[in-house]
C-alpha cells in the first residue's frame, strides 16, 4: 500500500506541478516518508512484546513476532528504496515540456 501510494502521488506531482519523474518521485517519496516511519515503527514497537517475553510458548510468540519484524523492515525498505527506482525505470514522464526558450 505504501508503494502504491509513493506511485500514485508521483504520478500526480508530474502531472499538477510539471515536474519530471525524478523530480516527482523525489517529492512524493519525501512526502510518504514520514507516515511510512510512523506505522512501521507503531508496528514495530507493537511487535517488541513478542520477541522480549519469557516462559511457556514464547518460542513460538517469539516466532511469530521475528516473523512480523522482519516483514516490516522489509516492507520499509522496498517502499522506502525498491518502489522509487522501480519507478524510475518503468514510469513514464507525464509532465508537459517546459519552454527553455527566452522571449
């Protein structure tokens, strides 16, 4: 969801502000990287529990939460560095030519 996200608001920074897709890619990644830390590290922190606590059956919560972390982490990073070069090698430029000539 987060990469779509990054995508979607690239496409719509080429098309609004006329900037070029690295350009829009740069900003829309920008924009998506504060919500992006924030419900990775709320999941995370959620997470803690599992992989801190002792006795009966923690092997398996201890499981099941190394599974949700590192999900996460992995999620974060393609969103965060996979999803903007991805873009940048399939995306196509939506943005109209600036005029470069002087009047």
């Amino acid at each position: 969801k987060q990469g779509i996200l990054i995508v979607q608001f690239a496409n719509e920074i080429q098309k609004k502000e006329g900037l070029n897709k690295r350009e829009a890619v740069q900003k829309a990644s920008s924009i998506r990287l504060r919500p992006i830390l924030m419900t990775t590290g709320a999941m995370v922190l959620g997470v803690l529990p599992l992989l801190l606590t002792g006795g009966p059956g923690s092997i398996s919560r201890f499981q099941m939460g190394l599974v949700i972390f590192t999900g996460l982490g992995i999620g974060a990073f393609f969103s965060l560095f996979v999803v903007p070069a991805m873009y940048m090698l399939v995306a196509k430029d939506l943005h109209a030519p600036r005029n470069t000539q002087e009047v």
